[in-house]
C-alpha cells in the first residue's frame, strides 16, 4: 500500500487525500493549525465542482448544506441596468450535467473531512509542514517543529504561501493584485422581501463590483463587494468600519446600496494570486490547489479547481506501486497545467477588463453582453463549467493508468 503525505488540511488538501483513500491508499494529512477548520464565507460551486465531488463520494452531503442558484445576474452598478442573466436550471443543467450552487466553505469543508474520517485518513493536526528531503523511494516532510513524517508521495496542498512550493518552484511571495473585497454574512431575515433572490447578483461599477447571495439554507445573505484601490501590501482577514465601506463604493446605485448598507462585522483581504508556472512536481512531491495555482476570485473557480486537481491525482496514482508514482505525478502536472493556467489569466481579465469597466469601456461591455442568447452565455462558459472539461482531463489520466 502507497503512503500519501497531504501538507494542508484545507478543501484541497482533504480533497487530495479523500482521493487517495478512496483509491486504496493510506493517506496522512499535516494540518499547521491546532484543529482542521475553515475560515471565510460563501463559495460558489459550478457543475465540474459537483463532478469531482460525486466522484469523491461526497457530492449528497454538499448537495444538503448547498442552496442552488436559479440564475447568474450582471447588472451595471451606477445605473441599475440588468445587463444579462443566465439561468442555471433547465438547459444549463442538462448541457453541464449538474447544478450551480452556493455553499459557506466551513460546509464543504466538513463534508470532506467527515469523508476523510470515514474513509479512514489520518488527520494530524498542529503540525505546519516547512519543507521536504527525498532519498531514493521515500520522501520525508519536516515540520517547523523539526518533526519527520516519511512516505512514498508529499503532495503540497498548502495553500498560498505554500512552503513546499517556496522550495519546489522558488517564486517567492504571492503577486498582490491591487484589489481590496469587504466580505459580510447577514441573517437573511433582515434583509428586505424585495431584494431577496435565488441568484448571484453582480453589480459592476467604474474599478468596483458587488457581488451576493444566499447561503445556510437561504439562512443568511453572502456579501463581497471589490474595490480596485491599488492596495500593495497584504491583508488577510481585518475589521473594517461600516463607514469605510459605504465610503469605497461611491456611485452605486440605490438597490445595491440599500444591500450594502446593511452589512456590518466586515472584513478585509487584499487579493493575491501568482503567474502560471509549468512545473509542480520534484520526484515524488507535487502541488495542488491554490500551492499549485492560485488565482482571484472573479472565475468563481479555485476551489472548483483544486477539487479536480485532487480527482485527477486519485485516478492516477490508483492502486500504482510506490514505485510509479513520480511517473504519474509528471503525467498529473502535464494534464494540469494548461487548464489552471487558462482559468487564472481568465479570472485576472474578468476583474479588469469585465466586471470594472469604467468611461468610454462600459456601453461596450454592457452592449456585448446583453447581445448574447441564452445558448451564448452557455457557450461562454462550457469550458470550464461542463462535466465533459473535467473529463477532457480525468478520461486520458484513467486510460494511461489503466494501461500500465
């Protein structure tokens, strides 16, 4: 039996190693933190999202902490034009082969966890993974408390700052985008019969854009609104006054207004990705999820990303002798790369070319995007929304292990 060491116990990293003990693997997971959690507010799950999570065995117990979105909505911030709106029942569940839904990330994050229990991982809290040395068949993770834990594959699911990626790939720190969000969670209750909705609403606007919807049941509304404000320094998490976010978004028009104002406890990241990179793996170490490829919010697709990242590596690792696997992670990586590289210089574009448009770019975008049909807004985004983008990646990954 193959042993598989995860550094991260976040979605991505219980991904991983849900995978890989679904595969018949033995599957450790180093958690830096004292306890496996999941901070943040609401995600968004497209239809290859819920393929990965169906093949992972987890998909029903997302499904019932999930509220599934009717429709996606843009409208011009200033002015309150509707610009455009796909529906996400009907015919886009029909052509995508699943829903659209809304999740708070501590509910995917527990759905994995609970599979990893089940499936028998070993969870190990409180111990940060700080980098790696690899001997012949083996590879050891050393800890910041110069602790060792041995294994045939490290797999760096570690997140942003990853340390296995700073001694894999060296690219020092995260690119700061110049992008603030102010993130608020608000009981629906309080929020006007009027303005609730079974959608994701976009409000865009001159270097700003506003985002919300429902999640916990339709329990409470998710508030993002993205103010590009030049920020160079890192934030991750920071109170932020009522005032200070009412002020940032100057020009928003009355309906959206009324939505902002009643946000309170707000915080503040400033948002980081990274340039593509080709190469992931160093012998039997490879990265995944957002150590691998982190990207900005505006594709709604890094969690989505990483859960395909963790499928993938469970169809090629299989059941594969310790022997094979720095095969297959270079085969994992050249599947890979492509894909995540398109959809993070896609979710750069959509921040600043689509959804902050401003002066003379405006009429333009919004004339674009109110000219497309239904079937067009579909074709936009088969793909990366559709099961048949995923398998584009999965089917050959089966077929090579298979044929070993």
């Amino acid at each position: 039996m193959t042993h598989i060491l995860v550094a991260g116990g976040g979605i991505g990293g219980l991904a991983a190693a849900l995978a890989q003990a679904r595969a018949g693997h033995r599957a450790t997971v180093l958690e830096g933190r004292p306890e496996f959690s999941e901070i943040g507010a609401g995600i968004q799950l497209a239809p290859n999202a819920f393929h990965a999570l169906g093949i992972l065995g987890v998909r029903e117990r997302v499904a019932e902490r999930a509220d599934f979105i009717d429709e996606l909505r843009f409208l011009d911030g200033t002015s309150g034009q509707r610009v455009a709106a796909m529906e996400l029942t009907g015919a886009y569940r029909t052509r995508f082969g699943g829903p659209y839904a809304v999740v708070h990330r501590g509910d995917l994050h527990r759905a994995l966890l609970d599979g990893c229990r089940e499936a028998g991982v070993e969870l190990l809290a409180g111990h940060r993974v700080a980098g790696y040395r690899q001997t012949g068949d083996r590879v050891t993770a050393l800890t910041s408390a110069r602790e060792r834990f041995s294994a045939d594959v490290l797999l760096g699911a570690d997140g942003l700052r990853s340390a296995v990626r700073a001694q894999l790939v060296g690219d020092g720190g995260p690119r700061i985008s110049g992008h603030t969000i102010y993130r608020s969670v608000i009981p629906m209750a309080e929020v006007p019969e009027e303005l609730r909705s079974k959608a994701v609403t976009l409000w865009a606007g001159p270097g700003w854009h506003f985002v919300h919807y429902p999640i916990g049941g339709g329990a409470f509304l998710n508030l993002a609104a993205t103010r590009d404000d030049g920020a160079r320094e890192e934030i991750t998490g920071a109170a932020a006054s009522r005032s200070r976010v009412l002020g940032e978004f100057p020009g928003l028009c009355e309906e959206a207004r009324r939505l902002l104002e009643l946000g309170r406890d707000w915080r503040i990241w400033v948002l980081c990705d990274r340039d593509p990179v080709d190469g992931w793996v160093d012998g039997r170490v490879a990265l995944l999820g957002d150590a691998a490829h982190p990207m900005l919010q505006y594709a709604a697709q890094g969690a989505c990303m990483a859960l395909e990242d963790a499928v993938v590596l469970g169809g090629l690792l299989g059941a594969r002798a310790s022997v094979d696997a720095p095969r297959w992670l270079v085969e994992y990586n050249t599947l890979r790369r492509g894909r995540t590289a398109r959809t993070t210089l896609t979710a750069r574009e959509l921040g600043d070319q689509l959804y902050h448009a401003a002066g003379d770019e405006v009429p333009v975008r919004n004339a674009i995007l109110a000219g497309l049909s239904p079937a067009g807004l579909r074709d936009a985004v088969a793909w990366l929304h559709g099961s048949t983008s995923f398998t584009e990646t999965r089917e050959p990954a089966l077929a090579l292990a298979e044929a070993a």
